[in-house]
C-alpha cells in the first residue's frame, strides 16, 4: 500500500485538531463508541480540552483511494518547539492551515519555518472560510509574503491552496464555501501533492524515534518512523543510544496506526510509523538499526531552553496533607522521568535543594507543573527566571519577539508599559481602529505582564510571544509596585476578617477558606508587605445597633490559578502546588522572622 506522511500545521487555534477530526470522520475510519460524538477527539488530554490548544503531539491514519495517509498533528505554540522540531521529522510535507480573517500568526511563522528547513512540501489550507469576517485573499497574500520573509525558494512558494471549512468538514479549491461539499478535495490534494516517503527496502533498518509514552500492558512504547528496510515483529535488533553507544534488544512489540488506535503488525516497511516495545529505556533521539549492519541516523538537535524555576518538596502546613506523592525521592524520579518525554526540558539538582527544571518559555513548564499537580504530586516552584549566557565574554540574556493586536484606544498604555519593561517598538500599523504592534522585549520584561495587559486592553487585546534571540542586557527592570496581604494566622477566613481589610487592597480569596500564617491572600495597594488577620471574626453580644452590619460588602476576590500565580510572585515567595489547590506564600512563613532575615539579624 502506497503511504503519505504529513504534519498538520498552525498557530494557536487556527483549527488543526478539528480538521483531523474531519478528515477521520469522511474516512469512514472506525472511532469507536466513546470518539464517535467527542469534539476535537486528537485533543484527548484534559488539560487540552480545557486551553483548546494542542499540547502532545497525536499520530492518526486514514486510507483514502488504497493510499495510508499518516496524520499528525503538532502543538502550535511557541513553547512546545520541542515537540514540533521532533514531529515534524516523521513527515514529508505538511498541511499549514490559515484563519481565513487572521491571517498568518507568529505561531505560524514558527511552525512553517521548521517544516521549511526540513525541505517539507507545504500545501497551505485557508480555514474558516464559512466565517462572515473572513478574507481569504488578504490571507492568501499574507502568507505568500511569509514563504518570501522565510526564504522560500521560488517553486517551495507556488504553494497549491485549499479552502475549508474544517467546523463542518468542507473544501475546496475555491473560496467559496456554498460550492462545497466534504473534504474529498483535501484527500486528492495530499496524494498528489505531497511525495511519497523516500525510503529503501534493501538498505539496512533504520529507525530514529521521536516520541515515547507508556502502555500498562506492554511497558515503554517507542514511536518513529522507518528510515529504511524493514522490521518484523519480535526481531532483534541493535539500538544506538545518543552517546553512539549500540547494544542488542528483542522487540516485544511492533504496532502500525489504523485511524487513532496502535494494532499489533507483523512487519513494517521503510516509509511507515510505527511503535516498538521491548527496549525498557529508549529515549527520544535514538536509531533502532541493522544488528550485522549497524548505522545511526543524525541526532534530533533541538533549541536550548530559555527560562528555569527551582521545584521543591513542598514544606507548606497543607502539602503533606493534600499530595499524594511527596516525598523527595518521589518528586526526583518523576522530574527526571520527563526527560524521556520531553526533550526541550532540563533538569539537575540544586546546590541550595530542590532541583532546577529548564523549558522552553512560561507556558511550557506552567503546563508541566499542572500536570504533576493531577497526577497527585505536591510541590512548591519559585519565580521564573531567565537563562543567562556568556558569550564572547559578555553576559546575554533571551529576548522575545511580542505581537499585539489592541484597540487604538488602548494602544497608549500598551506601548506605554512595554517601554518601561525595556521593549523596544519596531513595527506599527493602524487598520480599521485596530493597532498592529510587534516589539522586541526581554524575556523577563513580560513576566507577570500578561494580566496587566487584560487589564489595560480590557479584555480584548491579542498578544503573542516567539523567542528572538540572545543579545546583550539593556538593564534591571523595576521589581513590583505593590507588596503583599500576608494571613496572620492559620484558621478559616471570615467574611468580618475580609471586610475589613478589603480596603487595603485586593484579596485572592473568599470567606470560609482554609488558609495557613505566611500565605499571600491578596496584594497590598501599596509598596510593602502587610500582616492581616482574616481569620478575625466579630465578637457576638446582645447590643446590637439598628443597621449594624447592612453596609458591609464583601468585594470579589482575583481569581489566582497557576498561570496568574506564577506571573504574580516575587523572589521572596513560592508557589505552593497540590492536587487540591494553587495557593501563593512568603518562602518564610514567619513575618517578624522574614525581617531579621532582611536586615541580616540571626
């Protein structure tokens, strides 16, 4: 049977996972009861369903005319570069899809030139073409200006185009969306345009893998695709780690994708992707090769992380009572078992305790940590820090690209607040009374930005980041402007403890919520931490004033998830992790302790 391989391709929410649905569902392929009524069924991970955004890479199959079509579908954030540079490298071309109002995103422009440098044969597919704000030919236009900004050759540029409407599972080569009728169009598309996997049948095996889960049944299953010859169930084979050292194993299993499901095959060819069992700790990286003609394939190079944060055994009154792993040893093997997964990840020991975890940007390790937070694990994570390095002697530090789309009218404060973060302006357009911006910013100038850019745009402002380069520091940004409300003592908070202190700043928490002394219940209005009591309740007597009482008014508290919590820390707090909750505290519990620290009295 005849094979394709491709990669679906995009920014963040430009409808990658929902025309594999589409493509999965027109196939006929067999879903099972549970898929068969699921919306974006590649985005099977909780934490994806809830972002809308993919994070794990997926690989699916249809067949489509006797051909196999291997579907995978890639993260679209920045962050996860990682997972993308590994993927990609499955595939021989790519299906790059475009909102039809959007128009290429910075995510875009990430992806695209990651499958440009692999050599992928790229068929662009301009999406939401049923949207009534949509503009196809301004899409078009735009992201043919991305190939040339890119560097695409001239033939790698006469790109053929697609039309769809992957929300009802329509295409065409038309942008047209009364013309069309299913998705038939897209299938001829990627069995005429995209190349069948180069491949020899008599060169020696060579499998490089690209990705690693676990099966309950069958241990460590190891995806990749098969360079060249074959592979035959319960082969042996030799696999070279990435040291270059080789070694001798047995495979246990070898399975090929049919729709979403692995099934058990008894050999596979060059060309194909496939899963492998029997190696107990491949790595992402390694060639599975020839046993008499041994030979690696080239090792995946990925980019260096950009940001890191210390993760420690969580010594909060709550971490031991609400985790189920706590302990250090616990914490350790899970830290360092996600490197097999996750090769854009660092971790090592801290000399100070704990361990220094590396990735890739923000999101990329606030995911990791809401991840081990559900699998039960009770941690506590200091406050992003960006990864120096020295080069040619002078001390470097990572910048990112910023793209923003704002309202004219909140365009000012914007501008405003990223100059003062050492952002540096180097393109503005007006259209339509929306301001275009793109800046270059250190990466630590956007920590804890985020909320005051909702809060300055009023919730309609559109900002993405891309990593720019290493260059030299401009200088030190201002630490916070506001302090901290830190409880006083431990005990359940009330609403007569809240009230009355609402009106020095704002509270993180509601009334009759446990909390415990030296955690951060809101931000104080002004420079400093301040001690609060909470849990202050009123004292009950039997004189009671007309109207006592009626006026009080107990504010909304900031709701603080993980992603807020991170942004809103200073290096003097943490940000305690259990799988019930995400709370903020002083790294010293004790206030009047806290003082003699900073005025260095033991």
């Amino acid at each position: 049977m005849e094979i394709r391989n491709i990669a679906i391709i995009a920014h963040v929410d430009h409808g990658k996972t929902t025309l594999v649905d589409a493509l999965l569902r027109q196939s006929a392929t067999h879903l099972g009861k549970e898929m068969a009524d699921t919306i974006c069924i590649m985005d099977s991970n909780e934490l994806e369903r809830e972002r809308g955004i993919t994070i794990f890479s997926k690989n699916a199959s249809v067949v489509w005319g006797g051909v196999k079509i291997n579907i995978i579908d890639t993260p679209g954030h920045a962050d996860f570069g990682g997972e993308v540079e590994r993927v990609l490298q499955m595939a021989d071309g790519s299906l790059l899809l475009i909102d039809a109002h959007d128009g290429p995103m910075p995510q875009t422009k990430f992806v695209l030139k990651k499958a440009l440098e692999l050599k992928h044969k790229i068929i662009v597919v301009i999406n939401k073409i049923d949207q009534p704000n949509a503009n196809a030919r301004e899409a078009l236009n735009k992201t043919f200006d991305l190939f040339i900004d890119l560097g695409a050759d001239e033939q790698t540029a006469e790109f053929p185009v697609v039309y769809a409407s992957a929300r009802f599972g329509k295409a065409g080569l038309e942008p047209d969306f009364g013309k069309m009728t299913d998705i038939s169009v897209l299938f001829e598309q990627i069995i005429k345009q995209i190349p069948a996997p180069k491949a020899d049948l008599n060169k020696p095996l060579q499998m490089l893998i690209t990705s690693i889960n676990r099966n309950n049944f069958k241990g460590r299953m190891a995806r990749g695709r098969i360079y060249n010859g074959s592979l035959k169930a319960n082969q042996e084979v030799m696999r070279i780690n990435r040291l270059g050292v080789a070694k001798k194993y047995r495979l246990t299993s070898l399975m090929t994708f049919q729709g979403l499901a692995q099934v058990e095959t008894f050999q596979a060819q060059a060309g194909e992707i496939v899963a492998i069992a029997g190696i107990p700790d491949i790595t992402i990286g390694e060639t599975i090769t020839d046993v008499l003609r041994p030979r690696a394939l080239p090792l995946l190079e990925i980019e260096e992380p950009t940001v890191k944060m210390t993760f420690e055994v969580n010594s909060s009154p709550f971490g031991a009572q609400e985790g189920v792993y706590v302990t250090s040893r616990q914490i350790k093997e899970r830290l360092y078992q996600e490197l097999d997964n996750d090769v854009a990840l660092r971790v090592e020991d801290s000399l100070q305790g704990g361990w220094i975890i590396s990735g890739r940007g923000e999101l990329h390790l606030a995911i990791f940590i809401e991840r081990l937070r559900r699998e039960g694990y009770s941690v506590q994570v200091s406050q992003p820090q960006v990864i120096e390095k020295n080069i040619n002697g002078q001390k470097m530090i990572p910048y990112d690209e910023v793209f923003i789309e704002v309202p004219e009218e909140y365009s000012g404060a914007v501008i405003q607040k990223l100059n003062s973060r050492f952002g540096e302006i180097r393109e503005m357009k007006v259209n339509n009374n929306i301001v275009y911006l793109e800046f270059i910013i250190p990466t630590q100038g956007l920590f804890g930005y985020r909320t005051k850019f909702l809060s300055d745009t009023h919730g309609l402002g559109i900002l993405n980041t891309m990593f720019y380069q290493y260059l030299p520091s401009k200088g030190t940004l201002k630490e916070r402007e506001h302090g901290s409300l830190i409880a006083h003592q431990s005990g359940l908070t009330r609403a007569y403890g809240l009230t009355n202190i609402q009106g020095q700043g704002e509270l993180f928490i509601d009334q009759n919520i446990e909390v415990y002394k030296g955690q951060v219940v809101g931000q104080n209005s002004r420079v400093g931490d301040l001690s609060v009591n909470v849990c202050k309740e009123k004292q009950l007597s039997n004189m009671r004033s007309k109207g006592d009482g009626v006026t009080r008014h107990l504010n909304t508290p900031r709701t603080m998830d993980l992603d807020a919590a991170l942004d809103y820390i200073d290096n003097t707090e943490l940000v305690d992790v259990t799988p019930k909750a995400v709370r903020i505290r002083k790294m010293v519990l004790d206030v009047a302790e806290a003082r003699r620290q900073a005025k260095g009295i033991k």
